[in-house]
C-alpha cells in the first residue's frame, strides 16, 4: 500500500524563476495539505483542497497557488522565487474523516 | 492569531530514562493534537493523537496528556530508546471544515546509550 508520494525529492532554482511541486495522496484520500518546513522549524501551512476545492489558505502571498486534480493528485506553484523560499515542501494527506494527516517525504526546494 | 508553544527545543537523556515535551496552544476551539516525530531527513510520522474529549491515552511507552482548561498537552515517552532520538512536533487543529495543522517549533531529543 503507497503512501504519499512526491517529486521531485530535490530541486535546485535561481531567484525570480517558478517551481512546480507534485504530490499523489494514499489512495482512497481525497483531502491533500500542503506544508512548507523551514530548517529548524515546525511545518507552516499553506493550502488544503478537498475533492478539488481550496478549503484553506495559510498566511502566504499570493505567489503560492496549488490545485487539486480529479485523480485527487495536487501541484504547488510557486512564482518569482525568493532566497527565503528555500524550505523542505511537504505534502499531507487524510481521508474523509480529515483527521490524521499522513506526510509525504518532501520536496527539498533550495533558491540561489 | 493561532499559535502553538513546544518546549525544551532541545532535550537529552539517558537510556531507559523518561522524557516530557509540553505544548501550549492559544485556540480554544482547537480540538484535536497529534505528535509527529520526524528522523533527519525524512517524513514527519504521526506517533500518537488526542481528541479534547479526552484527557489522556497510552500506546505502549508513548503516552499524551491534555488539560483543556489550562490549554496545555504534553507528551510522555517513558524507558527511552537510541531509537527514540528525533525531532517531535506538537500540533493542534479544529476538526470540521478543513483542519490545518499548527505545528510547535520541535524539540530535539536525543538518547544517549
């Protein structure tokens, strides 16, 4: 049985460039969150879509954006990269009860 | 705004001794709290969770506390392990709607043999 998977696992992009991020949830799991992890910190988040629909915006600028795929798959679009993008992307799925929250490995996204 | 406190960040014991990590959330509403531990360089993995109709459960040497009142949940890890050496985050969410999870900024706890 998968669990949530993401790609790629690293990435490398320069300032002002856009980054796209994917993940797959468990199967069976509608509901995808997206989390971004600074070294030495706690995940922060940024977006949760259910059955394709944003049920939740963190506090990033609009330079985050995300979608839901009917496959329930998602992407995380990030445009005019900072340095300070730099941070561990980490996807999360859960089921219809919404509860737990299983994690995916991450994407590690650094900005030069 | 919402807000999770953890503390130690850091925590270092001695094998076989116990250890304890205490949150603080600032939402009333909150409702449910897992713990993830997470290993250098990999997932955050759920260990161990707690709804706020409940004040305490136990799973083997793992075990969370909640007092609602207060607004504080601690975790519990008794008879350590070197395996047991990771990163533990609280976090605290609203079931219902959407639950977005506000995480703690970890501690570090490490075993010693």
């Amino acid at each position: 049985d998968a669990g949530v998977t993401q790609s790629p696992t690293h990435l490398i992009k320069t300032r002002g460039q856009h980054v796209t991020l994917r993940c797959s949830p468990i199967s069976g799991h509608k509901s995808v969150s997206w989390y971004q992890q600074v070294l030495g910190q706690g995940p922060q988040f940024i977006f949760q879509y259910y059955e394709k629909e944003e049920r939740g915006r963190g506090n990033f600028p609009d330079r985050f954006s995300a979608r839901q795929f009917p496959n329930y798959s998602s992407e995380l679009n990030v445009n005019a990269l900072l340095l300070g993008d730099s941070a561990l992307y980490l996807c999360a799925s859960s089921g219809t009860g919404g509860e737990t929250q299983y994690f995916g490995p991450g994407t590690r996204l650094l900005v030069l | 705004g919402e807000n999770v406190e953890q503390h130690p960040s850091t925590l270092s014991v001695q094998e076989g001794d116990s250890a304890v990590i205490k949150c603080t959330y600032s939402d009333s509403a909150s409702n449910y709290f897992p713990w993830y531990k997470q290993e250098l360089g990999k997932r955050p993995q759920l260990i161990i969770d707690i709804r706020s109709n409940v004040g305490e459960k136990k799973d083997q040497r793992i075990a969370v506390t909640l007092n609602k009142t207060a607004k504080h949940f601690s975790l519990h890890i008794t008879e350590t392990q070197p395996e047991d050496s990771a990163v533990y985050f609280c976090a605290a969410s609203l079931l219902g709607g959407y639950n977005k999870l506000i995480f703690g900024a970890g501690t570090r706890l490490a075993v010693h043999p």
